[in-house]
C-alpha cells in the first residue's frame, strides 16, 4: 500500500518507509493479540 502511494508520487520515500513500520507493528500486535486465544499454544524463543 505504502509501496504504491510512494511510486505514484503521493508520499515520500521518508514517509513511505515510516508508514511500512507503523503498519508491520500494528499487524504483529493483532497478530499477538489473536495467538493468545489458543490457551494450549506452546511458545517457543526464536
């Protein structure tokens, strides 16, 4: 999403690379967030 508003020149490169991180944060929290339904999930250090 970001990749594109940046090559049709709606954002910066600055902005487009801030934008991926915040993005990539907030699906790894829904990510997390969704993992600890599964009460029997075995973690494991990576």
């Amino acid at each position: 999403k970001e990749s594109l508003a940046y090559i049709r020149g709606e954002i910066n490169k600055q902005e487009a690379i801030s934008k991926t991180k915040q993005r990539t944060r907030q699906l790894a929290k829904r990510q997390r967030t969704w993992f600890r339904s599964f009460s029997d999930a075995v973690w494991l250090s990576a």
